[in-house]
C-alpha cells in the first residue's frame, strides 16, 4: 500500500523528534550543570572522577528503571532501599555459607523478585493503596535485614564476587566499571521492554488511563504484579552492585535509597499521575542527582549540608521542567 | 402567596438561555417558585433540567435572561454565593463528607466558634453545633444521632442530612434532583412528607423527578421542559402522567424507515446470534432477557439510573454478574473479564470515552491497536511490529475518516466526534460479533453523529449485532429493529419498531407498565 499522506506526516514530525525529545530539558539541565562544574572544579571533566560519578549512580539508575515502571503504572515503590539491603545480605550470607558467586548473585535476584511479587499481589489483588502496600515491605525487608544478622555486618565476600562491582573493564583508552556498563545493558534492554514489547505498551496503557486499559481487555491486575516483580528485580540488582562494590554487605545499606531512586524518576520526567515517563529520563534524573553530589564535594560544601542543597536542586530541576512543559 | 413586594414569586428566572458547542441547552426559559410552594420539574434526559438547575446552584453561568430573588435581580456567583442567597440544592450524587459526622456535616463551612478568645482562635463549639444539628433533625422527625458517621447512614437518611443542612442554613428555597431515584417506598413517602412539611413552612421546593407520580403527589404545579425549552406548565388539578408524558415527547419524530432495513431473513435461522435469560447484578439489574439477531440493532432506551450501562458492563465482564445465562451463536458463554468477552467476540464501547474509553496520553494509532497488541507482535509479545501497528491503525483512520493531522498524534488533542471514531476504531479491527454501544453519540456534534450513525447501519448491514444504548429517543427509533425499554433494572417491555411510538416508551420507560419480555 501506498503510505498516505498521514503516515508521511508521522515520518516527518519523526525527523523533528530530537528537538520535541520530552528529555530534552532535563538533558539541557545536566549538561549546564556539568560545564558550570567544570569550569568552578577542573577535577570533575577527569575520566576518573567521571567514571566515579558514574559508578557511584549506577545502582540507584537501575533500581530506578524499575521504579520508574511503578511510577508509569501510576503506583509508587517505597520499599526499593530495603530490597537493595536485603538482596545484597542474601548473596552475601550464601557466599558466606560457602556457595558459589552464581548461587549467590542468584538468591539475591530471587529475594528481590519476592519482595517485589508480594508488592503487586497486595497492590492487584488485595487492592491495598501502593503506598502502604510498599511502605509495610520496606519495612518489613528491613526488619529481615537487622533480624538475620543481628544488625551486624556481613564482610569478608570473595574477590570473585567483588569483582562484580570493582572491577574495570577495558574499552579502547578508558577503563569503564563494571556496574556502568551493566546500567547501560539494562537501560536498553528496559528502554526496549517499555516501548517495543506489549507489556510496555500495556504498561503505559494502564497507567494512562486504568479504567480504559481494563475495558480493551488489558489484565490490570497482571500488569501490576509485573512492574512491582520488575522493580524488586532491577532493585536487586543495585543491591548486590552495590554490595559487590562495598565488599561488605550491612543492614543499614542503601537506608533512605527509594527517595533518591524516586527523584531520579521524577526529574527523569516520570508523572507521578502515570502513563509518562522513559528510561533515558530516568538515566539523565539519576545522573544529575549523582553530578550535584560530587559536585558540592568538590566545591567543598560541608557535608552535613548537602542533604538541603540536594532538595533544593530538585525543586528547582522539576519546576523548570513543569515551565518547559507549559 | 403574596410575596413582600409586587411579586409573589420568591425566585424569578427569565429568558434564560444557555449553548454548549453544538447543542442549545437552554432556550429563552422562564421559571419561577413561590414560598411554600412546591414546583415539580420534568423532561427527557437532555431536556435541559440539569442545565437549569446549575444556573440556579451557581455552577453553571447563563448566557442570556435574568434572576430575581424576592424581585431584585441578582448575579450568582458561584455555589457558596446561592446557598449564602438562600437556595440550598441536593443533587443525586451527595456533597457530603463520608468520615465525618452528621454535625459537622450539617455545619460544613459554617461551623460554629466558641464564645471568647477560643472562638477567635478558631475553636469549634462542637456542643452547640451538635444541639442545633439534633433541633433541626428533630424537626424534620428523624431519627438520625447527630455523632453518627455519615458513611454508615443510609441513602434515605443521608438524604435527610442534607435537607437538614438546608434547614440549619435557613434556605428559603430547596432543589432537590431526583430525590427518590434511589429510596425504597417506605423512604419516598416519608420524603414525600417531608417535602410537603418544607413547604408548609414557607420554604420553596423545586422538585426534579423522571417518577411522575410522586412528582403529582408533592407539587403544586409541574413545569414541562423539552429539548431546552418551557413546553407547558399544569397546575396539579390538570396534571395526569399521560398529559406529562405527552408534552415530554411531545415533538415530531421520524421513524426513519429508511435507515434501518429489517432484519436479514436467513439471520433467523439456527439460534440467534446473542441470547440473555436472567440476567441479574443485585441492586442494579434484575432478571434481564432478551435475544439478538446477526445483523440486528437492538436500541435499549431507559431513563438515567434504570440499569442500561450496567446491564452491558455485565454482558461485557466489566462487572461480574449474580445470576443469568448468555448464550452466544447458541453456545453458553461464561464470561468473567473484558478481555473473555473480546476474545468471544463481543465489544463494548463505553459511555463516557474520555474517563473509560482512551488512554488520552497515547497516541491515535496506540489507542486503535490496544486490543490487537498480541495480533501484532512477534516473537510471542516480545516485539509490537511497529510497522504493522501503524497500517491496521491507517486502515481504521482511513475507514472511518478519522481527522487527525498524525497516527502519532495524542488522541486528547480530537474533537470528540473523532475521539468517539477512535474508540470505535479499536473494536473493528477486531471483528467482533456483537458491538454494544453505550451513548455513542453523546457529546459530538451533528456532522460526526450522522457520520456514526451511517457507521452504525453499515456494520449492521454486514451481520454484526447491534446493541445500542441511547439517551435521545430519536437516535434509538432511527436506527434501531427493536427496542428494548428498562425501568428500575429491568426490562419494561421489548417493542418491535412499528410499535415503538416515543409515547409508548416513555410510558414503559416511567414504570408504568412492565411487560413480561417478548420472546420469540
């Protein structure tokens, strides 16, 4: 068949879409951001220091690729620091035991998924609000955390398991951490679950409008336990880079995490209304939380501080995003 | 019913007019109540009642006309500034704070202060706002504890909350819409009662109600309106249902022969393509039948709250069903979900396709293929061949001459005739067997009506089977084979279309007359 005139039209406004790009603002935030940094601290434009910032947001990027798919579903995910703690100790307590680092990278994905499953089955089907759903498990996980160990941390984790977060892989002159170029495989690979799979679209469908999405036929309720089951994964994931990178595995980690993880979504252009929000949103929100951190360390901000200057960055990042909207 | 001065109306409303796009609401209508007079308002649905009784509430603002209070004209500006004007209106749906008590409720806005310094600090006198709450009950002779929590009365006495609002915030002029919809008998006589108790205290009462008879036993005058304009006024000596319903209808309607040809002969043998038998969802449907034939439209008319859009949700699996059978091409179907009843090969467009109907978000082309995902992916749903995608949403947008500039383009930015086009859209791409249409047409203008009304009868004309829900009769005669009436839930009568006059289905559709359904 011919392509109308229409389907024209959508090849066209295609061309323009880098400039209509909803990332756009966001991107032109991160990026004044990082040339005003590099003008006050040389030190931030060195390839080590870069790889730090990136290295140090990866697991809070990849926690938030699942949240992120929460929040498109117009739900919300508080427990996702505390799965991070707890898929973390769960690997490290088989290391322990003497398992092998598959086993143990395994239980931690495991632990992650049935946080996350036991999310989307009181959210779906007890018809719980996500919001105390999450907030009993986060806090519930936690209390796992403190009770198995005692409150005592688990350390001594094997190099092969370390190496997991430690480790430099080399590409051409750069040695890029591992944990980065694992965030970059599950950006896309969850950019292409949202927007080319049906489960995406369904995704975007129930979150638009829940009602709609019910009466063409979606399975709600399916959905739900998906993106929460996702979101405890990718959770997971953070959790045992995270620990991997620490080479110690406490209850205490990634404590107060799901607000950061829910501002990266946020300022990656996520509504919490549902039905918006990308991945590459998500990517660019996670990387100017992490580029305003560093940056005030190398400015010399007093640390005690910066939780207020961080608040403040995102009020001010989400309003210029709402006027450019406008 | 002398008034203070000159005129002995209380509330005076003049030429009032009001146009939404594509419809004349209102058209030059007058209306007026006395104190302790009680004024009985009646009409079709889209009659106009609703419009008028906004502009009396300060919801709505009019175009054009006039509104007097005790003779002097006034601005409403809004609902606070009515009820501080002394009109106090109780609408179906309740205002009501379901978590709060009967006393706060009562004092909503105006809560009493404390004597002193604790009252300036914003203190609540809860005592005396719990007294006076129990005065004003008392008076209306309910039994209702002013601690209760007002989410665990019932609608009757929920209802008396309300007018003992009014009551407690001296109104001197109460509308109430559709009062009784929702009461059982006992309740509606006490309302009744009370109505006439109102009244008796010098209290205007303008009364909305599609059940003429209590309309008859409470007012002293009926005000007719159609089609948004002041077709009559009987005072009650001269009221009867049949003269109400009369000038409810009273315009010319053509049958319109000429759109629905009749049923295809060979659809009548072997079982008919869709049969129901007791059909019931208690509280909401009762004991629904009918049959539908392969190529039929069956319209399915009713006044707001007779049970139509709940009776399809329950052929469609959006809601579950108490009871019933439903047979499809003969073969019983046992449907839990929306999506069972699609894959079966039935589809429903919802009545209001803004909150039910689209996903506004997403594009045109996305909110066609919703449905068709699993059709048009590959590598069992891992993929959504895009390319696909966009030639099954082209085909729909070109077949229905859907105007939109994009395929990407976000559907909240359509008109509403082609946002209704979109939605119907979805559902063809699928082949369905039987199309429930739910208010297809509500909302759009008259070029896209006439657009989907000819959609309508082309899919008849290829054998799909056509449910209809309709508001405006002349759509449902129009189009329809047969109709089906209901009333309170039920089905009031099935009229074949020789003998679907517009009086006859009003006269079913006001319960005044339930047929045992015609099976054939």
């Amino acid at each position: 068949m011919e392509p109308s005139g229409q389907a024209r039209a959508a090849e066209v406004r295609r061309g323009a879409a880098f400039l209509r790009m909803q990332e756009l603002g966001i991107l032109a935030i991160l990026l004044v951001m990082s040339a005003l940094l590099a003008v006050r601290a040389p030190q931030f434009l060195t390839s080590t220091n870069i790889f730090n910032v990136l290295r140090a947001f990866s697991w809070i990027a990849i926690a938030a690729f699942g949240v992120a798919m929460v929040i498109i579903t117009a739900g919300i995910d508080l427990s996702v620091g505390s799965v991070m703690a707890v898929a973390g100790l769960a690997a490290a307590m088989l290391l322990q035991a003497g398992h092998g680092t598959v086993a143990a990278v395994a239980a931690g994905l495991a632990t992650g998924w049935l946080v996350g499953a036991i999310n989307g089955a009181l959210i779906a089907w007890g018809r719980l609000p996500p919001f105390i759903a999450t907030l009993g498990t986060m806090s519930i996980a936690r209390g796992f955390a403190y009770g198995l160990t005692g409150g005592w941390p688990v350390r001594g984790l094997p190099a092969s398991f370390n190496r997991l977060g430690q480790y430099d892989v080399p590409v051409g002159p750069w040695q890029i951490p591992l944990p980065v170029l694992i965030m970059l495989a599950l950006a896309v690979l969850c950019h292409l679950f949202l927007t080319r799979t049906i489960w995406g679209y369904r995704i975007y469908a129930v979150g638009g409008n829940e009602q709609a999405a019910a009466l063409a036929g979606i399975d709600v309720r399916r959905i739900k336990l998906l993106v929460y089951s996702l979101s405890g994964v990718l959770s997971a994931v953070g959790g045992i880079l995270m620990t991997a990178r620490l080479g110690v595995a406490a209850p205490t980690a990634a404590l107060g995490y799901e607000l950061d993880v829910i501002a990266a979504a946020v300022i990656g252009g996520t509504s919490l209304m549902g039905g918006e929000g990308t991945i590459l949103g998500v990517l660019i929100g996670a990387a100017i939380m992490q580029v305003i951190r560093n940056g005030l360390v190398l400015m010399g901000f007093p640390a005690y501080w910066q939780p207020a200057a961080i608040g403040a960055v995102i009020i001010v990042a989400i309003m210029v995003d709402q006027l450019r909207r406008r | 019913m002398g008034g203070g001065s000159g005129s002995p109306y209380w509330l005076e409303m003049r030429g009032i007019s009001k146009r939404f796009p594509g419809v004349q609401a209102l058209d030059r209508v007058d209306f007026e109540v006395a104190p302790g007079e009680v004024v009985g308002l009646v009409g079709e649905n889209g009659a106009g009642k609703s419009t008028l009784l906004k502009i009396l509430s300060g919801a709505y603002r009019r175009d054009a006309g006039s509104i007097l209070i005790e003779g002097c004209p006034v601005e409403i500006q809004g609902p606070d500034h009515a009820r501080s004007l002394g009109i106090a209106t109780i609408y179906q749906d309740f205002n009501l704070a379901p978590n709060r008590s009967v006393a706060a409720n009562v004092f909503l806005g105006r809560e009493p202060r404390r004597a002193g310094w604790a009252g300036r600090l914003g203190l609540v006198d809860g005592q005396a706002m719990r007294r006076r709450t129990r005065a004003v009950l008392e008076e209306l002779g309910v039994a209702i504890e002013p601690e209760a929590v007002v989410g665990r009365l019932s609608v009757a006495q929920r209802q008396m909350v309300e007018i003992a609002r009014a009551l407690a915030f001296e109104a001197r002029l109460v509308v109430m819409d559709e009062p009784t919809s929702s009461l059982g008998q006992e309740d509606v006589r006490r309302l009744l009662g009370i109505v006439r108790a109102l009244a008796s205290r010098g209290i205007g009462v303008v009364f909305v109600s599609h059940r003429l008879e209590e309309v008859l036993q409470v007012a002293d005058r009926v005000v007719v309106l159609r089609d948004g304009h002041r077709v009559g006024m009987l005072p009650r000596e001269q009221a009867s249902p049949e003269a109400l319903v009369r000038l409810m209808v009273g315009r010319e309607v053509s049958a319109g022969p000429d759109g629905a040809p009749g049923v295809p002969e060979g659809a009548r043998q072997g079982p008919p393509l869709l049969e129901v038998r007791g059909l019931t969802r208690r509280g909401v449907v009762q004991d629904v039948g009918f049959t539908l034939e392969r190529g039929e439209i069956l319209g399915v008319a009713g006044l707001m709250g007779a049970g139509r859009t709940e009776m399809v949700r329950l052929l469609f699996g959006a809601d579950r069903a108490d009871g019933g059978v439903v047979r499809l091409e003969g073969r019983p179907l046992a449907i839990r979900s929306p999506r069972e009843a699609i894959e079966a090969g039935i589809m429903l467009v919802p009545e209001d396709r803004q909150h039910q109907g689209l996903v506004l978000k997403m594009s045109v082309a996305d909110n066609i293929a919703l449905p068709s995902l699993r059709r048009l992916a590959r590598l069992g749903g891992l993929r959504v061949d895009r390319r696909r995608l966009a030639q099954l949403a082209l085909n729909q947008v070109q077949r229905l001459r859907i105007r939109t500039p994009a395929l990407s383009q976000k559907v909240m930015y359509l008109s509403g005739g082609n946002q209704q086009k979109v939605v119907l859209a979805r559902w063809l791409a699928q082949e369905p067997k039987v199309l429930i249409l739910d208010e297809p047409t509500r909302g759009i203008d008259v070029g896209a009506k006439a657009e989907v009304h000819e959609l309508i009868r082309s899919l008849a004309a290829r054998g799909i089977g056509i449910i209809l829900v309709s508001s405006e009769l002349p759509e449902i005669l129009a189009l329809s084979h047969r109709v089906l009436v209901m009333w309170r839930g039920r089905v009031a009568g099935i009229l074949p279309r020789e003998a679907a006059t517009p009086e006859r289905i009003m006269w079913l559709a006001t319960g005044h007359e339930v047929l045992e359904s015609r099976r054939e």
